[in-house]
C-alpha cells in the first residue's frame, strides 16, 4: 500500500481509537501481550530472516544484537506491554475547570494526539513498545521501522491486528508502513494532512533528516552529549563514582557522560584519581589538564562538541560555576547535566544556568529516563522545548481540549 | 543586518532574558509603555509615511485601518504593556517536585522558551504586544513584521530599545528583522539552529507557508471555519441570539462562525425565523434547507469548507448529533465549535466528540479569546495539539525542565 493511503487509512480511524475506554485499551493490550508470547515461534522464525539477511548484508555486531529476538526477550516485550496496560490512563481527565465571571465553566480535557508516526531503527522491539503507549493513550499508530528489521516488525503487527480484529476494532489503528525506501520515509514526513505527531527515535542523522524534512510537528528526540561537572569543593569519591557511573555502566545510552568539565583548583588531585578510576576510558583533555594525566590525548573544540557513545571522555577545565555554566550551554545537546559540589551558592547557579532537559546536582545523568523519573514507560528522551521536554510518558502522547459549559452567554 | 546574524545576535542573548528577575522585567514593560506614549508623535509620524505608501500601493481600506496609528490607539498599546507587566510571572514555578524511591528529588521548573521568532502582518500594535508577551516570559523576541508596516514597526521597536539600554540590558533581547523580503521570511524560518519557537500571526496564506516552509518548531494560529450545531432540542432564542452574536458581533475573527448544522427535525421551525434574524447575512444552504429559505443560494463542498470572514454563513442539514459531528470534524479546522441544545446525552457526546480546541455547550464561539478565558493576555489561538491548544496566554511561551536533587545517587 501506498505511504499516503496507509496515512489516510490510519487517520480515518482517529475517532474510532479516541472513543476506546480504560478497560477495552487494557484487555486489547494484555491480549496483545499473551498473543505475542504465543506466537513467539513465528515471530522467531520472521526474525530469522531478519537476522540472516543482516548477516550477509554485513550488519555490524551491535545492530544483529538489537535486531535478535529470542523467547525470553518476547516475553520481555509482552511483559512491557502489560506495565503499560497497568499504568492509569491520563485520558478524560478535566482539570483547571473554573467559572468565568459571566457564568461559563471552562476546563481543559485530555485527549489523544490523534494519529502518531514513529520512523525508527532496526529495533523490532520499539514496534510492539510504541504501539501499546500510543494506543493507550488512545492515538493511531504509523510505524516506519528500518528495513532491516522488516520481517519481525511484520510478524509482531501481524499479532496486534490479529487481537484488533478479534476485539472488533480496525487494524489501521496500528498501520505498519511497508514501503521502507528513503523516497517513503520522505514522503511520509510530509503527511501533515493526516498525521498529528511525529517522533523519530534513532541516531542522529536520522533524527536531523526528519527534523529537516518533515512539516509535521516533530518532537525532537535522543542525542545527548552530556556533562558532569566537578566543582572545587565537590566530595572527591561522590564525584568518581558518579562520573564511572555516567560513563561506563551503559556507553551507548544517550543519556551516559561524554564529558567532564573540572574547577581548575582540584585539577592535581582529581584528575590521577579520575585516571586511576576509568582505565578502560581514554581521556581527551584540553591543555591545562592533559599536563596531569599519563595516558591522555589533546581535546580538539571537536571533541567537546561529540556524543562519543564510547569508552572516550573529554575533559575542560574551568576557572569558576559560570565559565562551566558558559561551556556547557554552548556545547550540549540540550539533554542532562550534573554537578558534583557542596556549595549552595554553586548548586543554584547551575540549576539556574543550565539549558538542558534535565539538571542534576549531586547524582549520575543516567536517571534521565521514563521508568527512573516514575512515568512507568518511556517514548523517548525530548531534547526540545516545545510539548515534552526530558524523558516522555504518556503524557507527552496526549493534548487538551477546552470544553466550556454555558447557558446561553454571548458577547 | 542580515537575517542570520540578527538570529545570532539574538540567541547570544537569551540568557541574559531568562536570568532577569520578574521586577527587572515589569519595570521594564512599564518603562516601555510610558516611553511609547511619551514618543507618540515620533511614531505617529513614522506611521505617517507608511500610510501614504499603503495608500500610493493601493492597500485596501480594511488593512489601512489595521496599519494606522494616532495618539489613542499608541494609548491602548501601551494599557497592553501595563497589563502584561501586571500579569504573574510564571517563571521559575516549580510543580510536580516528588522523590523517588532512590532519594532523588525531581521536579519540573517553568523556564523561558529562549529565542521566539513571529511572523505577522502589517499591524504594528502585534509589535509592541508580541514583544510584551515574550519579554515578560524571559524570552528574546525576533520580530518580523510586515513590510507595509515598515516604518511604524521600526520607530516602536526604538522605543524599546531605548529602554532596554537604558536600563543595561541588551538591545538584541528585542530583534527587529530589517530585511522584509520573502527571501528573508524563507530563511528566518530555517534558522532552527538560533530560534526555538516560531509563531506566525497573519491570515490563512502566511500561516500555510510558515507550517510547510519552517524546520524551526511552529504553532500554527488562527485559521477558524467555527460551527454551531442547532440540536433538536435546542431553544430557539437561545440558539438564534448565540448565531447573531458568532456570526456578525465581529466578522472578521477567527473565532465568528462560519457554519450552521441543524437537525432536520427542527428546519422549518428555525430556517424562517433565523433568516428574519441574519438579515445581513447570505446564506448558503444545503439541498433540505434551501427550500424553507427565500434569499439562500445552493451550498457547494467548498462553502462548508470555507471560512468567510464575511457576512456569510453555510448551512447543512444532519439527522442527528452523531452527524453533526462527523460533519464538523471532516470541515472544521480545530478551532472552536458550539452546540446548542438541551439534551443531557448530546452535549456529552459532542463534547467527547468533537476534535477542536474549543468545545462549547450553549454558549458562543466568540469567547474563544485570552482575555474571556482569563489569562490576561493572548499571543494567538493555536489550531494544533502540539505544545497548546486553543487560546495561548503566558504559559505557551514558557517550557520547563527538570531539575533533580541528588547525593551520590548513581544507577
């Protein structure tokens, strides 16, 4: 089927999805969850092919990976799908209602986006993941997965119409786009007409094509060149271990350390510790710091500017908080930033100061994340203001309506 | 100045915006206001020379009257100022704080968007409004104006830059773009690498060519084909005094309806009595219609698509409330709708169903207004569900970001 009759299906089926209740969203999708389990074997032998033609085309190891499903890991899958189904559903809620000195009541209702597209990566597992948060938030949902993972991608939506049809609803409230061209994901980008939302999760580069090329509203997701910096009177193991933390325990995470800025007062001792600490990590630092460090490599303006998602570092020395402020407004990604101080004065100036959707004093940048902030389910990480900013819920897949109770006021 | 560095000097200074105290600022707004009376005539002679442009160009009388300023109306702009001055400042709010299991405290505190550009037209009262609105959210304003307005928008924007400098601020917090091009307009949409939110305010064509053409973020404004349904049940001087109020209180508004659905039961009831109340207006009515009218004309497609800004009114028949609102959501343009009647059922259901940004129950689709609402301000009605819906005071112009307490926390 062509991208726009996918579009116009899906959007033809907007209000059929919105008028769902709570317990038909939940059953369909703990439905969903048994019937992927159930399936496994034949989603197993659609990844397969996946994976063997990923093999012969070369796919490196760490996209196989992500690509790879197994029993366990759809079990993983329907295990999520069943936490979304058990979250509360923020749809229908009326808040702010107040009345107006004329008499009119007027309040703000949730309501679904409408219909929501998602162009992401060879990840089938982001299939099954983004269909249950958005149709439990009553929306329509236009997967554009990579081809890649063409396969596994249809076998799971296969399993989620299969549930639609039994439980009477359209299958074009999850449309899977099957024309997985540049040419479709370019002219799908541009189906303002039919589609709401827009969310790209991937790498960078495709998240600046859509950003680009798309004219419908997009939330801009993911890249996260992130810093910690280490303050003059920060508590020296609190910031060692953070900074491991932030930088090793997961490299490939958008919301994982990629750089240190460090108050020139403590460079002498905090520096052969921090070396001491990261062995598996090379270090690139800039002038006044690299004197100090064995095995480190000199920082180009480059470097300070790379979301390395690597075992790489790169450390800045500054003079005071509001050069560390400077340096990290122009260099990050708008994503998360900590300090490690003791300092009241130089907490505040931070969390003042710092442009990013997440601001930490104290703690590792790892916590930017939907399940740690307590959303109960992630759609992605904005790293923009509009709509969502930081780690996405439901709520991000939601807006409002104002609905105004009158008894005949005119003007 | 070309357009990207004006965007440039403009982001250079978004921090100095966000880091002003609301006082800094209300003085400010208030300094303004008096500086713009006390400059009148300067203004007004400025306004002068774009006047006998607009008249030697031919501009029509309506967009004349929009263009010309005396000393009343430069009184009125700045009794806008006053009032935005004396608004809350929702900066720095901080809501949602909780902590988590681990002990990290996490909240959410309402920051400044950064750079706001607004597209608009030849009024220059949007100048000084616009400015007001951004600079009391902490925002930097780049302004780009119509060119028939040129000189007016200019000698205003002096006004505010006097002010800003002398009170040691920046000019740049308020950025007037010089060159009035559509080449430029083309290129200041682009310019998402310095802006952060851009808002056109204008007619139907700008409006169009801002949402295809920008890849900095857009709300999109404005537009309303607005509709009253008449249900069965409805009183009829309640719903005949509610559509001569939306229909010709103002009509050149977005929020003056465009369309009336009537149940069919009611027709022969109401059509007469409502065309002895519309005399003013033409009515272009649908096949069951027409002929209990005497003066209508036959309704094309296009009429019900059509939002007049005339004394113009399309006219279609339903069977009941479900029609209506199919009706309406397949022509309307999200902005606001209306039902009058006295059934319990109908008005939950349109409620529910209808895709707009404002719903309303026996009251007229005229209040759909920042001020009606409450908020004290408006800078535009947005027609998406991205970000804000409906009538955007402050807040829209505002976006958070969490700020999370931490002692050593690491994953």
């Amino acid at each position: 089927m062509s991208v726009i009759e996918s579009c116009k299906k899906a959007k033809a089926v907007k209000y059929e999805a919105a008028a769902l209740s709570t317990d038909q969203k939940n059953n369909i999708l703990y439905a969903v969850a048994n019937e992927l389990v159930s399936s496994a074997s034949d989603i197993i032998e659609a990844n397969k092919k996946d994976m063997e033609k990923g093999r012969a085309n070369g796919l490196p190891e760490g996209l196989l990976d992500r690509l790879m499903l197994d029993a366990k890991r759809i079990e993983g899958i329907a295990e999520g799908i069943r936490q979304v189904a058990a979250l509360p559903d923020p749809i229908g809620e009326v808040s702010n209602m107040s009345r107006r000195p004329n008499g009119l009541m007027i309040g703000q209702k949730r309501v679904p986006m409408g219909v929501i597209g998602v162009i992401y990566e060879a990840r089938p597992n982001v299939t099954a993941d983004v269909f249950a948060l958005c149709f439990k938030t009553g929306n329509v949902t236009i997967l554009r997965g990579g081809k890649d993972a063409f396969e596994s991608n249809f076998a799971i939506v296969n399993v989620i119409h299969k549930v639609l049809i039994e439980n009477g609803l359209s299958e074009d409230i999850c449309t899977m786009l099957t024309d997985t061209t540049h040419e479709g994901a370019a002219l799908f980008m541009k189906q303002r007409e039919y589609v709401d939302l827009l969310i790209p999760r991937g790498g960078a580069g495709l998240i600046r094509s859509v950003v680009e090329n798309a004219n419908i509203p997009v939330i801009e997701t993911g890249t996260g060149n992130c810093h910690i910096f280490v303050d003059e009177s920060a508590d020296m193991d609190m910031a060692l271990d953070i900074i491991e933390n932030a930088k090793t325990q997961r490299i490939g995470v958008c919301n994982a350390a990629e750089s240190l800025v460090v108050h020139e007062n403590i460079l002498d001792k905090f520096l052969p510790a921090l070396e001491e600490r990261l062995k598996k990590v090379s270090l690139f630092a800039d002038e006044k710091a690299i004197s100090l460090l064995k095995n480190a490599s000199p920082a180009s303006e480059d470097d300070f500017y790379t979301e390395y998602l690597d075992y790489k570092l790169s450390i800045k020395t500054v003079k005071n908080v509001e050069e560390a402020i400077a340096h990290i407004n122009e260099h990050n990604t708008g994503h998360s930033e900590s300090i490690i101080t003791k300092s009241y004065e130089n907490a505040n100036k931070f969390l003042d100061g710092i442009d990013a959707a997440c601001v930490y004093v104290n703690a590792s940048t790892r916590f930017t994340d939907g399940f740690e902030f307590g959303f109960g389910a992630e759609i992605g990480i904005s790293t923009q203001k509009l709509h969502a900013r930081g780690p996405m819920g439901l709520l991000a897949l939601t807006s409002y309506k104002y609905i105004i109770y009158g008894n005949g006021q005119i003007r």
